[in-house]
C-alpha cells in the first residue's frame, strides 16, 4: 500500500508482528517534503524516533541555509510541536 501524507501530517497504525507483540508503524512528512518511516514498540517511541531524525534534518537545512538557499516552514499544529521539541533539543545538545 502507498501511503500519502501532505507536509507536516502523521498517520500511526498499531498491530502485532508475528509473535503477537504489539507495534507501532508511524510515518510523517516534514514541511520540507522529507519522509520519516518507521515501526516501534509504542507510538511515543515512534514520536522520539521522529523527532530526532528531524534534528538531523534541522542540521542539513541549517546547513542548506548557510549556502543560501531557503527553507519553507508550514504552521500545522504537529510541525509547530515538532519544531518546538527540535528546537529545545538543538539548545540541550548546545548546552551540553
């Protein structure tokens, strides 16, 4: 199945592997069109999963911006969480 998210939208189904364990598949699609996939024991796992993977994609855009190009930011509700959990991570990691 082909899975479509629009920017900044999250879609989580639960279920049990093979062993009868429950799971999480979680996806999201940053505001820059990124697409983060993944399968985990609990729909936060996922969401800290999500969220650290975007700090890495703060950095290359970070990056991306310092040879002049601009980044597009959206303002759904989930990007502006994400951000806000991005943001104070990158301060954490600063800060030591």
């Amino acid at each position: 199945e082909q899975l479509f998210l629009m920017p900044g939208e999250e879609r989580c189904e639960r279920f049990k592997d093979g062993n009868g364990i429950p799971r999480v598949h979680y996806s999201y699609r940053s505001m820059h069109g990124a697409f983060f996939d993944c399968e985990s024991r609990s729909l936060e796992e996922a969401q800290r999963l999500c969220e650290d993977w975007l700090v890495g994609q703060a950095a290359a855009t970070a990056a991306e911006e310092c040879f002049g190009r601009t980044a597009v930011h959206g303002d759904a509700a989930r990007a502006v969480e994400i951000r806000n959990t991005v943001q104070k991570k990158a301060e954490t990691s600063r800060t030591g």
